[in-house]
C-alpha cells in the first residue's frame, strides 16, 4: 500500500567504505588504514543511530571495486576490498540497540540456505533487526569466480533467479516454529520435531528441502530489499521485497517507477501487502552549496575523473535536501537511502544536520519508537505459514 501523507519519513545510510566518491579514501578524517577494522564499523553505526536512523545498509560484492564492466581495472588509486556485509552487521549489532541493519547479498551465486541462516542470526544476535538487501550480477568475471555454469544468465532470468531465491529463504525463515524451543532439562526435549518443517521448495533454479539449522528469527521475517536502476528489476521488487530502492533523476521519473511497481505489486496479488519505495541519493552537504559545489569539485579532481555513480547526486545544504525530499516523497516515496560521497563529513552531515531539519519540519522521529526494524518500518511480524497450515482441518 502506498503511504499517507502523515506517514513519518523513513532515512536510511549506505555505508561503503571510505564513501560513495572514488577519492572519499583521501581526504581529511577518511581513515583509510581503518577501513577493515570492527572499530571504523562500530563508529559509523553509533553515528547513524544517534541521528534515529531506521537502518544502515553495508555494500558488498563478489569481485573487487572496478570503473570496467569487464573486470579488475587494475587501478591503485582508488578503495579496493570489502568485509563480508552479513559478517560485519553481525560484529557491530552489540554496539546497538535500535538501528536496523542491512547486509548485501549476491543471490546470483549464493545458496539461499547459507543465506537464510546467515541473517537468521543476525537478527538473532541483533535481536530482530536485521535485513537482507538481495542483489544480481550478470558480470562474467563474477562467473568464473563459482564455475556453476558456463555463462551469465540473461537479465530477466537473473531477476527470476532472485525471486525465487527470496521465496526460498522466506520458506526457511519459516521453517521453525515459534516455541519450536522446548529447553526443558527435567523430560531432556530441547525442541518440539512437530514444529520444524521440510519447505520442499522447487522452482526452475533452485531445490531446496529444509528445515533450516536456525531458528526462527525474532521478527520472524527479516526486512528484505532489492534495488531498481531501471525497469528490469520492478518485478523483483513487487514479488519479493519489503523495501524496494529506485534509481530515478527527477520527481517524474519517480513518479512513473512508482506507479510501475505497484502496477506489478497489485497484479501479483499483493497489493495489501506493505511495500516501501526508498529514492537513493548521493550527497555531499555543507554549510553552503557553494562549499559543497567546490567540494565535489576539488575531489572529482583528485579522482581524477567527474563522479559518475549511478544514482543521482545532489550537492547543497541540509535545508535544501529537505526540500528535495520532500518533493520526492510527494511522488510516491516513503523513504530514501543516502550515499555519503564522504563518509567521514556526510555521515555526520546526515545526522547532525540534515535530520534536525526533517524534525523541525515535522517529517522524522524525535526518539525511536521500536526496538525491531519491522517495527521501525511499521511493519507487522508476519505468521508463519507452516504453523498456519498445520492447524487447518483434514480435508
């Protein structure tokens, strides 16, 4: 359903090395020699919670950074490396108490079953906020990495793959049953087997049988996202996501992706089922947007080559992202995902800044007002559906 006007703003960052900017890594505050440390993580996320954010999202992939569509570009002068995203959510979630966390996966070339218990538990030790953002690749090089077959699928296949990789991890997640824990020393039954179930799932690209090795996770369905850059990727988004990202330009290109994929949502069916739309920007905010001009600038200089990511970016003050927002959302978003350029100016830009400006105008929290990221997202905890179905009369 789409949201209502009175429905709170929803902010989230993505948190991605040094930043967004190929030569974030290089300036004042970047810590460069930190950037595969718990620490660096830690501290990003207390930044993202003290600003109320619902959630942060941490990048990921299966091939090292590269400006060529073909490969490694062999190129020194940029942030090269990541951490493992599910890993690294799982090590900072004890550092917080309220802040969603959202890890990338390939499903193109992961098991859904490594997957599923992968961000079981990290809504486990989160303690219901965890998330799953699925991604695709269609890059060869990607390919050769796994060898499971002998070239990339077609885009719409990919996208098909992927649906039917969520539906398989939704299955697992709901494999065991609440209470399926009995943990009673005295008759030595630790679970009850009547509430684990096989999923059986069989579709074109995966088989799986289940149950899962993890129990149910305390949201019972983790937050899942998928990202669209251009219409390929709406079906995905309306079958199988609770957060969709849309890379659009402008308020009209917003307005068509919007009404496109909740075309999709409703005529699968699923048009009741909540589905928040989250505009994707990349900012470099300062005091004047004459200083964020010559910032962005001074670093597509040292790049040495213009920022060109594939979302829009934007480069002002916090007041005038707010007002950027605000027309956005009017064309149908609830949210949005922020690209720091730098981490370590537009992060806290973001929080000490920017969302003050949002307060003030009425349009986000003043304090948390839920300890899951479905509560945060005003979601509901869904039922499971094999406990459902075992208590439907025999026909």
């Amino acid at each position: 359903m789409p949201p209502s006007d009175s429905a709170p703003l929803r902010l989230a960052v993505s948190l991605d090395g040094a930043g967004a900017h190929p030569a974030s890594w290089r300036e004042p505050g970047a810590r460069p020699a930190e950037l595969f440390t718990a620490r660096y993580w830690a501290a990003l996320v207390a930044e993202a919670e003290a600003g109320l954010l619902d959630f942060v999202t941490f990048e990921d992939g299966l091939a090292l950074q590269s400006s060529s569509p073909g490969g490694h570009d062999e190129r020194t002068d940029r942030v090269r490396g990541r951490l493992d995203a599910v890993l690294t959510a799982a090590r900072v979630a004890p550092l917080t108490r309220r802040l969603g966390l959202v890890g990338a996966v390939t499903a193109t070339h992961t098991e859904p079953f490594h997957v599923s218990k992968a961000v079981a538990t990290l809504d486990h030790v989160s303690r219901g906020r965890a998330g799953l953002h699925v991604q695709v690749s269609g890059l060869p090089h990607e390919e050769r990495h796994f060898g499971r077959r002998p070239a990339p699928l077609a885009e719409d296949e990919l996208h098909e793959e992927a649906t039917e990789h969520v539906e398989a991890v939704r299955r697992l997640w709901d494999s065991w049953e609440d209470g399926a824990e009995i943990r009673d020393v005295a008759t030595g039954r630790f679970v009850d087997r009547a509430k684990l179930h096989h999923i059986d799932y069989e579709g074109r690209h995966f088989s799986v049988r289940g149950p899962s090795i993890t129990p149910r996770p305390p949201q019972g369905q983790p937050v899942v996202s998928a990202r669209a850059a251009d219409s390929a990727a709406y079906g995905l988004i309306a079958r199988s996501a609770d957060i969709g990202h849309l890379l659009t330009r402008n308020t009209a290109q917003t307005r068509a992706a919007v009404t496109a994929v909740r075309g999709l949502r409703a005529s699968a069916g699923l048009a009741e089922r909540p589905l928040h739309l989250f505009g994707e920007l990349t900012v470099f905010l300062d005091e004047s947007a004459a200083a964020a001009g010559d910032r962005r600038g001074r670093l597509d200089e040292a790049a040495p080559d213009p920022y060109d990511g594939d979302t829009a970016a934007f480069a002002g003050t916090a007041g005038q992202l707010a007002d950027l927002l605000q027309e956005r959302r009017e064309a149908g978003l609830s949210g949005f995902l922020l690209r720091p350029a730098v981490i370590a100016h537009d992060l806290p830009a973001v929080t000490r800044a920017l969302v003050p400006e949002l307060q003030r105008r009425g349009l986000f929290r003043r304090e948390y007002e839920a300890d899951t990221l479905r509560g945060l997202l005003g979601l509901d905890r869904p039922a499971n559906r094999y406990a459902a179905a075992a208590t439907l009369p025999a026909a």
